[in-house]
C-alpha cells in the first residue's frame, strides 16, 4: 500500500491527460493505492510517497532521486499526452 500527501494549496484531484480522466482523488490531502503505475505518475509529478507493507506503522518513504530515468519518462509521457 501507497500513501500520497500533497501540498494544501493543491487541488484534490489530480488529473491524468493520458487517459482523460482523474488519476486520484486525495481525501484530507492524503490518497491510498496499491497502483504502482499511479505511484509512478504521481513520483514524476514531485508528490511525496511512502510505502508501508505489513506493518503500517513502519513506511519507507519512496525517493524520487532514485527513480531519476523513471521519473524523466513518465514526465515526459504525461507532458506530451502520449
């Protein structure tokens, strides 16, 4: 399980080009998926991520530094809409 946090001045939902369609919608600026391919989306678009796996209590925080090629990709798919 994924937890995104996003920044109070932000909207709650945040849109996907690709697909026309919201990619998330944050309930008290937090947003919960599974989706590895949302989490993705979301790293390249510089939103904060934290893994939690069996134990919730303990998340490892998801640095975006680390997914550099990823993150440049998927930026630039959901830039030019392909």
């Amino acid at each position: 399980m994924f937890t995104v946090k996003k920044n109070p001045l932000m909207s709650n939902t945040i849109w996907d080009i690709e697909k026309n369609k919201p990619l998330c919608k944050f309930t008290k600026g937090i947003f919960h998926t599974d989706n590895k391919m949302i989490i993705d989306k979301l790293i390249a678009l510089g939103f904060e991520v934290t893994s939690e796996y069996d134990n919730p209590d303990c998340g490892d925080k998801i640095d975006a530094s680390t997914n550099k090629k990823q993150k440049s990709a998927v930026s630039k798919s959901i830039r030019s809409g392909k």
